[in-house]
C-alpha cells in the first residue's frame, strides 16, 4: 500500500481484514517497523476516535507521532494563483513539502463545508496533499469519505458474523444538525467489497450519490428493510441532491429495539440517544459500538503497516 485516500487502495481486502484481526491478537508484533518514522496527523477538523485509534496504532508500530490542529495555527490557502491578502497566510505548495519533511507519512482530517458540493467532491484539502506532498497519505476522514472507519466496520462485521453472507441494512437516522454523507459512502462502498446482502434505507429523497450507491437496494420503507437483518448500521447524513440541507427529520426514523429485533447493532459514534437510537438498543448486548471503536486501531494499524513496509 503507497497510500491510504480512498478504499480502492486496499490491493486486498480479505487478506487485509485476516491481518488487522491478527494485529488485533498480538498488537506489538511489529513494534519495531515504525522504529525512527513519524506520523504527522493534521486535524482542520476535531475528533476523538480518529485521533486516539490512530495515534495509539502508529505508536503499537514504534512510530513517533506529532499531531497539529491546522485550523488553530493558520488559515492555509488551497487555489492556484489566489493574491494572498486576506485570512490565509500559507499556501499548500509550501506546506505540504515542508511538512513531508518532518513526517514518513501524513494524516490528514478535513470535513465539508456542507455548501458547495462540487467543492466538497473535489476533496480539496486532500488531493492537495496527495498532490504537493512527498511523503504517502491517509485519510482520516475527508469531505466524502472516511475508508478507516469502513475498514474498521468491515473487519467487525468479518469477525462477528454467524452466517457465510450476511443481511447488512444501512439505515439514514434523525439528527438535529447537518452531517456530512462520508461515513455512509465508505460503508456503502466496503459493503459491496465484502460477500453481505447489502440494502440502504432512507426517507425519499435522502438518496446518496448513486456513483457510490450503484445497483445496491434502497427501500423507503425502515421497517421492511429491517427484516431478517443480521446487522443494522444506523447512521445519519444531510441531503445530497439539495446539498447539505436537513429536508426531513422524522423521528418514526429512530431506530427502537422492537425495529432492530435480533440483529446486531452498529454505528460509527458519536451518537445522539434516543434522537438517533434509543437508550436500550445502545445499551444492549446487540450494541457493537464499542467493538467498533476498538476495530478502528486496528484499521488505522493494518494501513500503517502496510505503507511502512512499502517506505
């Protein structure tokens, strides 16, 4: 692996997902690879999970980790040609080479702005990375993709399953603010990589990009597509035809235990109980969400490992 920007970087994905899950079992293993390398995590968007997973996995590796919050240091400038006279007081060509040298491998995480759609699909932040960078690039959630997480739910769902091809429900949730369609996408797109019986469910009108989507099922109807699932991935995201606008907040759409029935619940976190989900779905022992976030180590792990030894 050479880099980590999108999904299709994985060259492949079962192996993949066997390798994290025996990271997962002896951790340290390779905890001399990253020996004298350093992981550069730039945020222009705060996290948690993110932040904490791959820190902790960069560490398990031996690497050196230095974390910056672009947003508090500088504005830095994205487009070509720009007169430099207002907030931004660096421009990416600079930045991306000076910090390729203090880092073997940048991490970046950059959200949408929710407005300008082709802006947003552009992927702006990161592509100028890829491009002015020297050094390899992971994703760390950017405006229409977040591949770690996906990975990390691939391998869950890889662990954790009781039958050769799954019923896995993506399912759009209420939420009181604007979130973005990346974590959705990436799900959607990894479901299809894997050997599961994939539908999306959604209020009309909340389709996502139907590049992304292609041939997979989308029912309109919550509780029909809920039937006989062995996983339920809840999940909420903004409109994407009129962009970034919260056209339906229905709370018939939050997911109950009597909807969930015996499947196995899951979600990226944070979540906004008993708006989102309900009290009793998170809190039983269907609720993988925990598991999840501890898969997203070994996720952030497997892809270190795998740029290190291509370094």
């Amino acid at each position: 692996m050479k880099k980590y920007t999108e999904i299709k970087d994985i060259s492949n994905l079962s192996e993949t997902i066997k390798e994290a899950i025996l990271l997962k079992m002896n951790p340290y293993e390779f905890e001399t690879l990253g020996k004298h390398k350093t992981l550069v995590m730039l945020f222009f968007n705060a996290s948690l999970r993110t932040r904490l997973s791959t820190e902790k996995a960069a560490n398990n590796l031996g690497m050196q980790v230095m974390v910056l919050n672009v947003n508090d240091a500088w504005n830095i400038e994205f487009e070509d040609g720009t007169i430099m006279n207002a907030n931004s007081s660096e421009h990416i060509k600079e930045a991306a080479r000076v910090i390729s040298q203090y880092a073997d491998i940048i991490a970046v995480r950059a959200f949408p702005t929710l407005k300008d759609k082709q802006r947003d699909e552009s992927e702006y932040v990161l592509q100028n990375f890829v491009k002015y960078a020297t050094v390899p690039i992971i994703n760390m959630e950017s405006a229409t993709a977040h591949p770690l997480q996906a990975l990390a739910d691939a391998i869950t769902i890889s662990e954790l399953a009781d039958k050769p091809k799954p019923k896995v429900v993506l399912s759009w949730a209420p939420h009181p603010r604007a979130l973005p369609q990346a974590v959705a996408n990436s799900f959607v797109e990894m479901m299809q990589h894997l050997d599961v019986d994939l539908t999306i469910t959604h209020p009309e009108g909340y389709e996502l990009n139907s590049e992304i989507t292609k041939q997979t099922p989308i029912n309109y109807n919550q509780e029909d597509a809920l039937k006989d699932a062995d996983f339920v991935y809840v999940k909420n995201w903004s409109n994407y035809n009129d962009y970034g606008k919260i056209l339906n907040q229905d709370p018939n759409w939050m997911l109950t235990q009597e909807k969930l029935g015996n499947a196995k619940f899951m979600h990226c976190l944070p979540v906004r109980r008993n708006v989102v989900v309900e009290d009793v779905v998170l809190d039983g022992d269907n609720s993988l969400v925990i598991h999840q976030a501890n898969n997203r180590t070994f996720a952030a792990q497997v892809v270190l490992k795998q740029i290190l030894e291509n370094l």
